[in-house]
C-alpha cells in the first residue's frame, strides 16, 4: 500500500507571496492533518480535514487554510508569506473514526520564504 | 488541554548500551500516548502507542515504553542501541473521550549513538 505522498518536496517563495501544497493520503484514509515543524516551536497542529470538513484547527492566523477534496487529497494554502512561515510542513493520515487513530505521516514539504 | 514535556533536547549513548528517552504528560483526561522517530529529511515514523490498559507497550525495532499514570510518564526505552538508531525522538499525547483529536507533540530528542 502506497505511503502518504506530498508535493512539491522543496519550494522556495518569497515575502507576499501565496503557496499551495499538496497531499495524497493512503488509500481509504480519510482524515488528513497537517502540522507545522519549526527548530523554534517544535511541531505544531494546523488544521485537520475529515470527509471535506475541517473538523479541527489549531492556532494558526487565517493566511493558513486548506481543504480536502472528494478522493481524500488535502491542500493547504498560505497567502502573504512571512519569513517565519520557512518550515517543513507535515501532513499526516488516518482512518478517521472516532476512536484513537494512528497517524500516517508523509516526507513533508520544505518550504523556504525569502 | 494536554502537554508533552520530553526531557533532555539531546541524549548520546554508546552503540550496544541501554537507550532511555524521557516524556511527561499533561492531560485532564485519560490520554492516548505515542512515541513518534524522525530520520533527517523524513516524516515521522510510529514506533508505539498506548491506547489501554496494558501499561507496557512493545513497539518496532525492538522500543518499548511504559506508562505510569502516578508518575504521568511514557518513558521509551530500548536494550542495545544500535548505529541506526540515532534520530530525533518525538513523543505525542492526544486526549482519549474526544475522538481523533490532533496530536499535541513534546520538542523532540535528538539520540546520538556513538561507535
């Protein structure tokens, strides 16, 4: 069974710009978390998306934003990047009851804002 | 709200020696525990959880953890540390009556296994 993949792998923006990053989970998973790894603040929870509904978020201002489409695949989007914002950006699956849930995470996209 | 406070940002330990990686919790509910291991330029790999009554829980690689709720600990431990050992360690509490909620992460342990 494939892993959870995400693209790009590497992306470098500069200040005031918008990013899109993407992810695929593993098949017949249908919960999609992303976090946020930083040296500075550790890893931290952005949002999660069960059946296209972001059932939670964490404490992120609202540049951050995402969406799951029909076939599970998560997008989260960054408007008006900030230097603060170069992280390695984790997305992670799941099958999504209510009950614990192991999480499957992906490589991570690096992004790099200039 | 739940906590992780793993002690020690950096633990180095000889190849064949025993490895202990410490984590504490905060949680004013019953928490599901995990301890998560990250390779340079990897995501995080699972190596355990803890999600019962069983308070020894076995994981990959020959890890293990105990939890002890009257010393709110989840410590991870493994016999003989081997070369390909040596990672960053994140240890993950998530409250258990609310039904997938996110992982709330400790700073992480880099392990340094030395020849």
């Amino acid at each position: 069974k494939a892993g959870v993949t995400q693209t790009p792998r590497y992306l470098i923006k500069t200040r005031g710009q918008q990013v899109t990053l993407s992810c695929s989970p593993i098949s017949g998973h249908r919960s999609v978390s992303w976090y946020q790894q930083t040296p500075g603040q550790g890893l931290q929870f952005l949002f999660e998306y069960f059946s296209e509904t972001q059932r939670n978020k964490g404490n992120f201002p609202g540049r951050f934003s995402g969406r799951q489409f029909s076939n599970s695949r998560s997008e989260m989007n960054v408007s008006t990047l900030e230097l603060g914002d170069s992280a390695l950006y984790l997305c992670a699956s799941s099958l999504g009851g209510n009950d614990v849930n192991e999480q499957y995470f992906g490589p991570g996209t690096r992004l790099t804002v200039t | 709200a739940q906590s992780v406070t793993q002690l020690g940002s950096h633990v180095s330990v000889s190849e064949g020696a025993l490895v202990l990686l410490r984590c504490n919790y905060s949680s004013s509910v019953p928490p599901y525990l995990f301890w998560y291991v990250q390779y340079p330029n990897q995501g995080l790999q699972l190596l355990l959880k803890y999600t019962s009554a069983a308070t020894l829980v076995k994981g990959i690689n020959d890890f293990e953890a105990e939890f002890k709720k009257s010393e709110t600990s989840f410590h991870l431990t493994k016999p003989s540390a081997h070369m390909s050992d040596a990672a960053e360690y994140f240890c993950a509490v998530s409250a258990r009556n609310s039904g997938n909620t996110p992982l709330v992460f400790g700073k992480g342990t880099r392990l340094s296994v030395i020849a």
